[in-house]
C-alpha cells in the first residue's frame, strides 16, 4: 500500500468563443463517440462514426457564432475532456428559457 495520492488532471472549464468552439471540433466529435461507446445515451446510436459526431457539432456553429448556444467545455490542457450546451430559446415568448 503507498500513501501516494493520486494524479490529478489540472482540468479547467470555460465558455468557448466561436473560434476555439471550431478548434474543438475534432475533440468534441471524439467526445461523442466515446461517450456512445462507454454506454451514454447523448443522441446517438451504438456505432456513431466520428464524421458523423463532427458534423453535429459544426452544425451549431452559427449558432454558437450569434450567442444563441454558448459551448462549454472542461479543458485538460488544450485537450477537450468533456463539454456542454446552454441552447437558448428564440421563440418570443421564452427569451428566459434555455
């Protein structure tokens, strides 16, 4: 038995502006897959491809460029260990709903 701690991810988490939302494409795709294939139920099916999980998350690019969905993410690094979305509603009678 040691009486070593464990080591620990220096992991921060931070609202991604448009461009580092971009930049983490790749990394929010590969997000996606592993979380299916760990078990998850996040929208996708056993056997997500990684261009598939991609292309949901490029398809929120506007949205994340005109602040209707703001994109956070727990970073380790630069590298994207887990994320979430704050998915605004735009109908009229919900601007306090997300």
């Amino acid at each position: 038995m040691t009486d070593e701690a464990p080591a620990r991810a220096n992991v921060t988490i931070r609202a991604l502006d448009h461009g580092e939302y971009e930049a983490a494409l790749a990394d929010l795709a590969t997000l996606i897959v592993d979380a299916v294939d760990g078990g998850a139920g996040v929208n996708f099916l056993t056997g997500v491809r990684l261009e598939d999980a991609q292309a949901w998350w490029q398809e929120r690019l506007g949205e994340v460029e005109d602040g209707t969905i703001t994109a956070f993410a727990a970073l380790d690094g630069d590298r994207v260990v887990g994320s979430t979305l704050l998915m605004r509603s735009r109908n009229p009678n919900s601007p306090h709903r997300a």
